[in-house]
C-alpha cells in the first residue's frame, strides 16, 4: 500500500522508494536504515547540482527542477525514506504503539478531584 501511495505522490521515483522500503521490511532492515539511506540520498543532491552545472541568478526559473532531474528525484527520494524512517523508528521506540495518555503530556500537576 505504501509502494501505490509514494508512487501517487511521486510518480515513479515514488514507486522506487516505496518498492525499496517493501525490500527492507522484508528483509528485516532496522528503520535506521532508512534514515541511513536518506540522509545518503540528500547528501548526494548539492553534488548532482554541481554536476550539471550551476545556474547563474538569473537563470534560475520555475524550470530548475525540469531541467535538474537527477537531483529532483534524489530529493523526492531522500524526503520520501526520511518520513517514512522517522516514522518507523517512532513506533519502534515505543513499542509499536504510540499514545497520549494524561502522565505523557507535560505541564503542571494538578489534582482533580
């Protein structure tokens, strides 16, 4: 279900990303891993930039992203395992059930009667 929603989001690197994250889970990948795999995955955007070359000032348009592919679907990506590994790491230090009960939030104690 994942896989169908990041490709409705993304189009197809959406579905890449939600056909990896299905791979992890069924492999047993820690949701570190998908941290992991973002923070690469945004790390390479700035390089894939300056691979293509950088615009001067005034160039740069609504067509930058059109025209740098490469680093658009890099950051789709990045963004997209980014959610999904916060996600998942959340709901893995909880215990898989993530809940407000009155002792959780914080602020002052009062005594009701």
């Amino acid at each position: 279900m994942l896989a169908v929603i990041l490709w409705f989001l993304l189009g197809t690197v959406g579905l890449v990303v939600g056909l990896a994250i299905t791979a992890a889970d069924l492999f047993g990948a820690p949701p570190r891993w998908l941290l992991a795999a973002a923070a690469t995955l945004l790390a390479l955007v700035p390089i894939a930039i300056l691979i293509d070359g950088l615009p001067t000032p005034s160039t740069i348009t609504t067509s930058f992203a059109r025209d740098h592919w490469v680093a658009d679907s890099l950051a789709k990506a990045g963004v997209a395992l980014m959610v999904v590994g916060v996600f998942r790491e959340v709901l893995s230090s909880s215990g898989g059930a993530v809940s407000a009960t009155r002792s959780d939030v914080p602020g002052p104690d009062v005594d009701q009667a």
